[in-house]
C-alpha cells in the first residue's frame, strides 16, 4: 500500500515510490526521487533540502495485491441499482471525439485571451461543456480514454480539458444534476486560466521552484478568479471553484489554508480530476503514471489532500483499470479498456488490439465478465502496460472501426 508521510517519519528501510514530476504544484514540498532509503543521514540530508513529505510503499506481510483489495472495497458498496442507460461506446465516441476536439479549440481561444488581457467568451464556453455533459451522460469511458489518450505536448490546454471532461464524468456520476455538471465542466475548463498572469518562466521551468516562484504560483487560483470576477457574467460557483481548487481536506493546501468542510462539493471535485490528471498524463510524457497507480496514489493522501470517501467514490467511479488503460491479458495479448463494470472492476470491456509481440491485430470486442464458448480458460487482465515505453499511440484505435 502505499501513503504519504512527513520527513519527520521516514526512516532507513522505507521505499519512496516513483512519482510524477507534475505533482510539485500540488504537493511543493515532496520528496520524489524513487528508491530505498538506507541510512538517517540520507533522512537528513532530504530535511536539510528541504523537502517535507513523501509517498513511501508500505509492505504489509500477507497483504493482497492493491487490485484484489481494491476489487473487495468497491464490491462491498452497493452498485447503483438504477443501472443507467448508456448509448454503446462505438456508437458514442465519435460524437465524445467531437466534443472533445471542438474543446480543444476552445481552450487554445480563451487561454490566448486570457493572455491578451481579453474577456474569456463565456456563452461559446457554456456551449462547448455542453457537450462535454452531452458526451458524458451517452457514455462516460469515451470522455476517459480520450482524456487518456490524447497528445500531451501540448500540456495546457489538454489537462484544462481533461480536467474539465473527468470532473463532469465524476460528478454526473455522483448523480448531479445538468446545471451543477455545467458549473463544474466551466469550472474545469477555466481553473487554471490564472496561470495566465504568472510568467513563462516559472510555468515552464522544470525542476524544482525557488520559495519566491513558489509563492507566485500559489496565486494562480486567486488570479483566475479575478479574471473570471473583473467580467461580471461568471456564475458564484464556477469562480469559487476555480479560486480553492488547490484547498486540501487538512487545510494544507493554497490560498486559503480552507478544510474539507470550508469549499464546495464542485472545488473538491476539481481538485479530484487536477491531480488525476496531472498523474497520468504528465508533461514530459514519459513520467507519466499508469492510471491504476494514479489511483492507488490518490488513495494514499486520504485524509490529508482528500475526503476518504470522495476519494474512494472518485476510484470507484474510474474503476481499477480507468477507460483507455493499456492491459495485457493471460492470453499475452494487449487489449484497450474502453468500459468500465462497476460490479466486476476487474472485469471490464476490452478491445484487444495487438499480438504478444505488439503486433496490430484486427480489433475484437471482449467483455471479460462473459465466459466464451470458444475458450477453455476465461481471459483476465495480468497488468497494466504502459503505451509510452511501447511508443504506441492508443487513440487511432478506439474509433476504428477493425
Ligand atoms: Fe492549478
């Protein structure tokens, strides 16, 4: 398992996990260089550097895999027994495409506005997240994959769509209502529109920040919703958002210092995707984290950046393997997740796509929760695999056809 602990708690025998670069933002003072940690020295030398925390991976004797575990906790919670009508993704990826290409020219609009000191165009805005909460609602793993599957060079205005698409797949979910799943994808769209007003420089710069970067950076909520207030036609709830996206359950996070019970349900849900996202699809592409992982880390900062039980929803909600996982089979074939199954997670819809030697295949549909008649064994997925290290670009086969 794996959990976040303060410098102040990390001793000689712990495992630091890998992690994304990306976090910084969220978590400034993380200590993120993978591996052993051997001696109290080293401990030291991490504190006088400065660092303050760092997910270490906890060995618990006899412990079952995180997926079978995770596999129990969601089986335990009741399935919605009102199983909701979903058009079939291949029918619905086509129109989620749509949506999500027309986003993307959006978001390269409002952030050049944005730039330019120019009024962000709120009904074209209201439009384009309409059929985000359109996509969403026909069938939300094809706004998953998507979101997974995109390029990420251009980092910006992806993650502002992403955020934007896994927050209204979450709370449409949660079973909120189309108005509130509108505020929240304008929410997503616009949170992080105050990096706008911080310099080049800093956005871009990799490794770690000074103190005084930092604390610029810190202001981007606060710049974003000044943006969104200066106006006059943005609803209360969207600014809100965008303004305590970075606010954590304990009341460590930015502006604000605000605790759990201090931000609205919409905030906490960006927070949510931010972070999501900006673990798996992280900018330099190759430090990118497998979805699974992703949420396994999440679960790691319960009751510290996130509610228990959001979290957990939020996981349960994604599944095991989230929409546009890569998975190797026991057959030794790679198949695409492309629909999750809230009551078998561990079972979802695959495409099956290339060969054991990564060779493309004719695409085949497999339900995994359905034995078939034409094999002995029944197929199951044995791990996550990583697109990046394969050099494959997964997207061109979800609206393929064969
Ligand atoms: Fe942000």
């Amino acid at each position: 398992m794996i959990k976040k602990v303060t410098i102040d708690q990390l001793k000689p025998g712990m495992t630091i996990v890998k992690m994304a670069s990306d976090l910084w933002e969220h978590l400034p003072g993380l200590y993120t260089k993978p591996g052993l940690i051997r001696s109290k020295e080293q401990v030291e030398r991490i504190r006088e550097a400065g660092y303050e925390q760092a997910f270490i991976e906890v060995k618990i004797p006899g412990e079952e895999p995180l997926e079978k575990r995770l596999d129990t906790m969601l089986k335990r919670s009741t399935v919605d027994p009102k199983q909701k009508k979903r058009v079939p993704f291949e029918s619905a990826i086509e129109e989620a495409q749509k949506a999500y290409d027309k986003a993307m020219t959006h978001a390269h609009r409002i952030i050049h506005d944005a730039k330019l000191g120019r009024k962000v165009d709120y009904e074209s805005s209201v439009e384009t997240v309409d059929q985000i909460v359109d996509s969403a609602i026909q069938n939300p793993d094809t706004l998953l994959c998507l979101s997974k599957l995109s390029h990420f060079d251009e980092y910006t205005y992806t993650h502002s769509i992403n955020v934007s698409a896994i927050a209204v797949v979450f709370g449409e979910y949660l079973g909120l209502g189309r108005n509130e799943l509108l505020d929240l994808g304008m929410a997503g769209m616009f949170h992080d529109l105050g990096k706008t007003v911080v310099s080049e420089r800093i956005i871009n710069k990799r490794g770690r920040l000074s103190h005084a970067e930092f604390e610029e950076i810190k202001r981007h909520p606060g710049y974003g919703y000044e943006i969104l207030h200066k106006q006059g036609d943005i609803p209360i709830p969207i600014m809100e958002a965008v303004h305590d996206h970075h606010e954590k359950f304990n009341g460590s996070g930015y502006p604000g210092h605000l605790t759990r019970n201090n931000t609205s349900a919409l905030a906490r849900i960006i927070s949510l995707a931010d972070v999501y996202d900006a673990l798996t699809s992280d900018r330099s592409y190759k430090d990118a984290m497998l979805p699974n992982k992703a949420l396994a880390i999440m679960y790691g900062m319960r009751d510290q950046d996130f509610d228990t039980v959001e979290v957990q929803s939020f996981i349960k909600c994604l599944g095991i393997f989230p929409s546009g996982s890569l998975v190797k089979l026991n057959s030794g074939y790679y198949a695409i997740v492309y629909e999750a199954n809230p009551a078998q997670p561990l079972q979802p819809k695959v495409k099956i796509i290339l060969d054991p030697d990564m060779h493309p295949i004719p695409s085949k549909l497999v339900d995994l929760a359905v034995r078939h008649s034409d094999s002995t064994n029944r197929l199951e997925i044995v791990e996550c695999a990583d697109p990046a290290v394969y050099r494959i670009n997964l997207k061109p086969y979800l609206t393929r056809k064969r």
